[in-house]
C-alpha cells in the first residue's frame, strides 16, 4: 500500500488531527511512520475524548472513509491491485472469442443439416412423383408392374390348370374317350389323382411349379450377359419344350391306342409329328409358358424397379435418421457453447466493473485500524484518571465499538486480502 505522510496534522506537541492528507509513498520506513502515527493519532483522540465510546465510534467511522477515499485516489497503486483482474479479463475475452467462434460453426452446422434433412425428406416425396429423376428406367412403372401382374395370375392358374390335367392325363389316366379335350382339360384330374393316391396327387400338383420354377430360373439367368448365359437360357427353352413334347406324345399316343384298329401302325414319332392334335398339346402348354415367362421376367424387372423405389427411399430416411442423431449432439454443443459465452461474457462484465471500480486493501486498513485501537486504549490505560473498575468498562465498551464497526463493514476476521468495489 502506497504510504501515507502527514496523516493527521499536530496540534500541540502530540495533538493529531484525523482529517490529516495522505501522501503516496513505498518503502517500509514511510509505512512504520505511518503505522505510528495511526497509533498517535489514536492515542491523542482518546486523549482528548477521555475514552468515550461514542466518540471512538465516530473517529473509526471517520477513519475508514478518510483511509478509503485515499485509496480511490492512489491511481497506481489500484492499477497494480487491479492486474490480476485485468488478466483474468483478458483470458475470459480469449476463452469468449473461442466460444463464439465455435458456436457459430456449429449453428452452420447445424443449418446445413437442416437443410439437407428437408431435401432427403423431399426426394422421399418427389421419387414416387418422378421416379425417372432420381432412377434410372422408372417412367411409367406403376401402370406397368399392376398391368403385368394382373396378365400373371390368370396365366398362371391356366398353367396350373393345363399341367395338372395334361401331366394325370399323360401319367395315370385310362382313356374312355377320344376327345382331345377330355385329354388335356379334364375337371377331374386333381380329385381323381388323390383319389387314387396322395402320391399321385403330390405329383400333379408339384409338376406345374417345376415349369414355374424352370421360368424362375430363365428370369435369373437373364439379368446376366454373354455366351454362357445365352447357351443356358436356350438350353432351359429346349429343355422346357422337349418335356411339353413329351406330355403331348404320351397323351397322343394313348389316344392313337385307343383309336387304332388291328391294321393301325404302330404309334411314332413320326405319326405324332403329323398329328395336328400333337401341335395343339404343345402350343396350349410351351406357348402359354414361353408367355407366362415373358410376362413373368417383365413383372419381376418391374418389381425390381419398384423396389429399387422402396430401397431409395428406405436409405434416404436412414440418411434423415443419422442426421436427426448428428443434429441432436449439435443442438447439444450448441447449447453448451451459449451458456459458456453466457458465462463468459457474465464473467467479463464483472471484472469489468471491478476495473472500473477501486479496490480496498483490507489487510492493510485493519492492521492501521488496530494500530488506531491500540493507541486509544493506551491512552485510556495511561492518561485518563479513572477507577480500575471504571477503565474496565471503558475499555470493555470500546472493544464493544469496535468490534461492531467492523462487523458494520463486514470486516470480522476476514478471510480476503482485498474488498473489490465495483462500478455500477
């Protein structure tokens, strides 16, 4: 604390006034002189008051403000008081400039989420307006796969229908007619053939799904290219037509056996081949099956498209949800980031008006308040003519002053070294 010289003005030999100037001083010579005369002046103004409490209270009263004014006034040394403020100042403005830059990263962040959360949102809606624009081969599709899928499923019962009749007919049937449509469509074949046996019966019925399934198998291989997979897919038509052939050849021949006389030739090849009744089994089964397969391999692309839709929009809203998640922690670091510029700009705002204010060495007023203590109670003991009993009470009720002065200023066994005062 800057020192203080002529503190109080004499009057007399060692009369001291307590409206004395203070004048600024640092080395430990001035403080000693200025700690004894703090003592004086106490001891002259007991002396002069003869103890008396209500006078003592008025001098500390005035003995505080005259030592804070002082301390307003000692522009240096507040300076030097106000450092750690005004550095702590400066790491809060560096720690609120890293906050703000940060959170406006993350509020542009957070933006650019957004907006690319309601683009994904509106490609959900615009794929099933103009699929053609986000998938390659989509126009027209809806019309497409429900046209197609209506043409199946007639096709495909009248598959189910033509080989379960035409493969009981070929295998298990005793002919009593020669009609060809007797052959071929006969409305009994699935109870006639679990009539005779629920193997029969298993047989008919699964005959049908092998042909399905040969389709099946030629969809698959036409999704891949070159020699290899042509060779396969002729090979399946082939395959598919020379067993359609060989229904239509048993049903003709048991019908030719039915027919013959004894002067018939025995039934061919080459008879079947002439028969245009041969022709007809063939084409009433492999040309609806080359068309079920047709229309089936159409559907299925058209499915597959439809589902690419499905697919499309299926990753778009596990896009949307992962950005949902990331814009979460965002607004979270947002948050976070606010209440620290908050903070921060709080904590500016106060050491701020510390700066602005002055600062009051507490340490340094109590040790001139006791040492203003010491002197009044010195004269008391020494210079005033009163009763030991009645010295003791005197005394007793200045420390009572005292003690409640600096209970007034907050001052009770302090646990700060300064008392800041800030500007409002």
């Amino acid at each position: 604390m800057k020192s203080f010289n002529q503190l109080f003005s004499l009057k007399k030999a060692e009369s001291i006034d307590n409206n004395s100037v203070f004048e600024n001083n640092e080395n430990s010579e001035d403080k000693e002189r200025i700690r004894i005369t703090y003592y004086q002046s106490g001891f002259a103004a007991s002396v002069k008051a003869t103890g008396r409490p209500i006078v003592f209270k008025a001098c500390l009263e005035n003995l505080y403000h005259s030592f804070e004014d002082q301390c307003r006034k000692q522009n240096d040394e507040q300076e030097r008081l106000k450092q750690p403020y005004r550095e702590e100042q400066e790491k809060a403005k560096i720690e609120l400039k890293k906050y703000e830059t940060g959170l406006l990263i993350h509020e542009k962040k957070e933006e650019e989420i957004n907006k690319s959360i309601e683009e994904l949102k509106f490609e959900i809606v615009e794929v099933r307006k103009n699929p053609e624009k986000y998938l390659d081969g989509i126009k027209g599709l809806t019309a497409q796969f429900y046209i197609g899928l209506v043409l199946l499923l007639p096709i495909t019962l009248y598959l189910l229908v033509f080989y379960v009749s035409a493969s009981y007919s070929s295998f298990f049937k005793e002919f009593t007619d020669d009609s060809l449509t007797a052959a071929i469509f006969d409305k009994d074949a699935f109870n006639n053939a679990f009539n005779d046996s629920w193997l029969e019966g298993i047989l008919v019925v699964t005959i049908p799904f092998v042909f399905m399934g040969l389709g099946y198998i030629i969809h698959m291989i036409q999704k891949g290219k070159g020699i290899k997979n042509t060779i396969r897919l002729v090979s399946l038509f082939t395959l598919t037509f020379l067993f359609d052939g060989l229904l239509a050849y048993i049903i003709e021949k048991k019908i030719y056996d039915f027919n013959k006389t004894p002067d018939s030739p025995l039934y061919n090849l080459q008879i079947a081949l002439g028969e245009a009744e041969f022709w007809m089994i063939i084409f009433a089964g492999f040309v609806v099956y080359v068309i079920w397969g047709l229309v089936f391999d159409f559907v299925m692309k058209e499915f597959e498209k439809l589902d690419a839709i499905k697919v499309f929009i299926r990753s778009k809203k596990e896009e949307i949800k992962n950005l949902e998640n990331q814009l979460t922690k965002v607004i979270e670091k947002i948050n976070e980031l606010k209440n620290k510029v908050i903070d921060e700009a709080g904590k500016i705002s106060i050491l701020h008006s510390k700066i602005a204010g002055f600062i009051f060495p507490v340490k340094e007023y109590l040790n001139y308040h006791n040492q203003y203590k010491e002197g009044w109670f010195q004269a008391i003991g020494t210079e005033i003519a009163l009763a030991i009993n009645e010295k003791e009470l005197l005394l007793h009720n200045c420390e009572a002053t005292a003690n409640k002065h600096l209970e007034e200023l907050n001052l009770i066994n302090p646990d700060f070294q300064h008392l800041v005062y800030s500007k409002n």
